[in-house]
C-alpha cells in the first residue's frame, strides 16, 4: 500500500519536474545567468572548476578584491543564497545547455 502511495506521488511529481528542475526554473535560471558579465561568468567557470579566489585571481591577472566583488556581485545577480549555491546554478545551467540542443550555449 505505501509502495502505491509512493509511486503514486512520485508520478506526480514527475509531472511537475523536468530532469530536477520545477517547469519554468530553467529558463529563470538560465536568465538570471545570462546578466552576468562576461569577467563574473569566467570567475564563476574557474570557481566551478574548483579554484580559490588567489588562484582566479592569478589565472585572470587581477587582484583577489576583484575576484570577491566578480562573486558577489555574480550572487547577487543570479539571487542565489551564497557562493555555493551560485556556483551549483551555474554549473546545471552549464550542463543543460551542453546536453540539450534546444537550449542555444552561450559565446565564451
């Protein structure tokens, strides 16, 4: 019986929720990254690739002051709640458009 109320909910769910993502989410998250300037998307890249701010701060030859305001600026543009969760958007918007054709990637 709870096995039916299980699969019962979940198949709603589903309905609901497209690879994860509430139907709409994408593109409010998609838009959202696509304010970020180019020098804030390339901090957010570096951070997704796991640097920390000295290092994107050497690889983009700025100071790491900078790095910090391209981040927090970057969060506050994208409205997510800290670096983390910026850097976890960026990343599933990244891969979205990279899996899906629909979805136009962006220039570097």
């Amino acid at each position: 019986m709870l096995d039916k109320v299980t699969d019962n909910w979940l198949g709603a769910t589903e309905l609901h929720r497209i690879d994860g993502f509430a139907l709409g989410e994408r593109s409010t998250m998609s838009s959202r990254i696509d304010g970020l300037t180019g020098r804030q998307r390339a901090v957010m890249s570096l951070l997704a690739d796991g640097l920390v701010n000295k290092q994107i701060a050497h690889e983009l030859d700025i100071s790491v002051a900078t790095v910090k305001v391209h981040i927090a600026r970057a969060v506050e543009r994208m409205q997510a709640k800290n670096r983390i969760h910026a850097v976890a958007m960026f990343v599933r918007d990244e891969t979205v458009r990279g899996a899906n054709p629909a979805y136009p990637k962006r220039a570097a």
